[in-house]
C-alpha cells in the first residue's frame, strides 16, 4: 500500500507541484499588503511665484509613527530640480499637510510641468505620487526667483520588506496580476501543446493524436474565456468600463473567436476522420493567427494593458522581485493545471468513443 502510494506520488509530482502553487499565488496574492503610497493631494494646480498650502492623503500609511520633523516633502520636477516642502503637519495616519513656495520660472524655460509629490517618511520609507500637480508659468509675476534645487532629494529611506509595490489607478486590484496574466501565459502553452498534436495527427492519422489536440483546445479555450472575464473585471475598476473597445482586448476577442470556429469546423462533417484531418490544419492556421493578433497588432496601437509601447511584455517598472515571486510560480501553477485539466478531458472523450463504438 505504501508503495503504491509513493510510485503514485512520484508519477503525479507534477499535479501536487500544480495545486501548491496555485494555493500559494492564491494566499499571497491577497494577503500580502502593499507599500504605502500616496492616493492624491490638493490642489492640483499652481501658477509660478504662489506659495500654496497642500493637503496630502497617503494610502497604507502610518505618519503618526513619527514626528512631522522627521518627515519630508517634495515636488519634483526632474532628477535635478525639487522643491521642498515647508511647515509640514501630521493631521493622521493617511493625511498631512505642507506649503510649497513656486519660483518664478520653470526650469529649462517650459511654460507647463506635471510635478511628481515624494514623501520620505522613516517608518513607510518613500512614496510617489506621478503628475501629482500641474504648474504653469505665470507671465504677470516679476518677484524675485527662488532656486529649484535648493532642497535636493537624498537620503531617501529604502524599504525591503516583502509587500507589493503600490500603483495609482490599481490600487488594491494589482492582485490581479496573478489570476488574469497568467491565463495568456497558460492558454499559448496549451494551444501550443494542441497543434503539436494536430500536425502528429496529419503525419500519423491516429484519432488518439486528434482527441488530445482536441482536449488542449478547449482547456486553452476555457483559459482564454476566464481571462477576458478576468480582463474584464480589471479594466471595469481601473478604467471605468469593462469594454473600452482596447486593441488588446479587441484582438483577444477576435483570437478567441478564430479557436471557437476550430470546434465548429470539427461538427460540420459527419466522417469523424475527414473533420478531424481538416481541423488539424485549422489548427495549425489558428495557432499562427495568435502572434499577429496578440503579440504584433497589439503593438501598432495605443493601449491601456501595459507595454503598450516597445515590448509586449512587462516592463522593470510594472514588476518589482515581490511581484515576480508569486507571478512566475502562478504562471507555473496555472499553466500545470491546464495540462491536468486537458488530460483529464482527453479520458472524457476517450469514453464517450468506446461508448460509441459499444452502442
């Protein structure tokens, strides 16, 4: 009994690895918090040469645990130039206020900046606010310049605690990272182990090479389908739709759409052999339909998903190693139990044609 046991453990690694893995991008997808950010402050707009009393709301923040002298403000305009900010007050844990004096003039000669809002606080270490406040140059004021890098940004308290990295607009749904992406990741896999089948099935017509090109269509199908809803759900919180008509998402239909015809194709012939022999090459015209629709169109658009521009892929500044630690294991989990699950639908189909061929 026990040996039966083990030798049914060391065939099916593959499957515990699957659940585990799954089980933990699950937990730690919702249970680690994220790094303290900053939600917005006000105003958001300035002229140059006003001085300008601001209210800052943080998110996951503690100010209270420590003094207002230990904490500092800026309103950044590159590397370089920053503005300090001065008589700052602790309110509570997610709210403090400060002032900021403008110059008179931008730097480089811009008659327009989008200033970004840091906060070096010894408890959270450093928050950042993207475009926080808009500043236009003010052509009536002719008072006295101040210098933009009279309070230079250094010293900065680092943190290194495990927690997701915090992104305005995302908020609390960049857990979703580890459920919606990996699906893409596991659907090309699958699709991939599908037209391997479908070409072994043209070189070598056995329906046992059909029914498992069959069975990885539709588990990649079905990831497909919870992707899109996944999909759907995110841009509904951060975009305000859940169809925003984005090329991404238009491709993504459409390459679905392309695989649905697959199984269509396969029920429109009542010889089991010559649906499955014109199938497999659907497949494989299907399967070389999923680069220029997902990873090529894509591309020569303007898109909300990430790597709109440039790679198609993630970028340094939408993963941080946290992220990376339960993202890859997810894609791992995920795209294991899509094998699991087209394994178990090829012994499905495997039955319903030995009760076929019996009835």
């Amino acid at each position: 009994m026990i040996n039966h046991t083990t030798n049914a453990l060391k065939k099916n690694w593959w499957k515990v690895l699957a659940v585990f893995l799954i089980v933990y991008a699950i937990i730690a997808g919702f249970l680690v918090p994220l790094k303290p950010g900053i939600t917005y402050l006000r105003p958001t707009t300035l002229k140059t040469g006003t001085e300008a009393a601001f209210r800052l709301h943080g998110y996951n923040s503690f100010y209270t645990r420590s003094e207002a002298g230990d904490l500092r403000v800026w309103l950044q305009y590159d590397s370089v130039n920053a503005l300090g900010g001065k008589n700052i007050r602790i309110i509570d844990d997610t709210t403090l206020e400060c002032s900021f004096r403008l110059p008179r003039t931008l730097p480089d000669g811009q008659k327009r900046a989008a200033l970004n809002a840091i906060i070096d606080h010894p408890f959270d270490g450093v928050s950042l606010l993207p475009g926080a406040v808009e500043v236009t140059q003010d052509t009536n004021y002719a008072g006295a310049d101040l210098p933009w890098t009279a309070a230079p940004i250094e010293n900065l308290t680092i943190k290194s605690d495990f927690s997701f990295p915090y992104r305005n607009i995302l908020y609390e749904s960049i857990r979703n990272t580890y459920f919606h992406v990996p699906m893409w990741f596991s659907l090309l896999f699958l699709f991939v182990a599908s037209v391997v089948y479908s070409v072994r099935y043209l070189s070598n017509p056995v329906l046992e090479n059909d029914r498992r090109a069959m069975a990885y269509a539709e588990t990649g199908l079905l990831y497909g389908g919870m992707g899109l809803v996944t999909g759907m759900l995110w841009a509904h919180h951060t975009w305000g739709a859940a169809w925003s008509n984005d090329i991404k998402q238009l491709m993504t239909a459409v390459a679905l759409l392309v695989y649905l015809a697959y199984f269509i194709l396969r029920k429109s012939f009542d010889e089991p052999e010559k649906g499955a022999r014109l199938a497999a090459v659907y497949n494989i015209f299907a399967f070389a339909s999923l680069v220029p629709l997902l990873y090529i169109i894509p591309r020569l658009f303007t898109s909300l998903h990430p790597g709109a521009t440039g790679s198609p892929t993630f970028g340094s500044q939408d993963l941080d190693n946290t992220m990376r630690a339960v993202f890859y294991p997810s894609i791992i989990g995920w795209t294991l139990l899509g094998f699991w699950m087209a394994q178990l639908r090829y012994r499905v189909l495997r039955l319903e044609q030995k009760q076929y061929d019996t009835d």
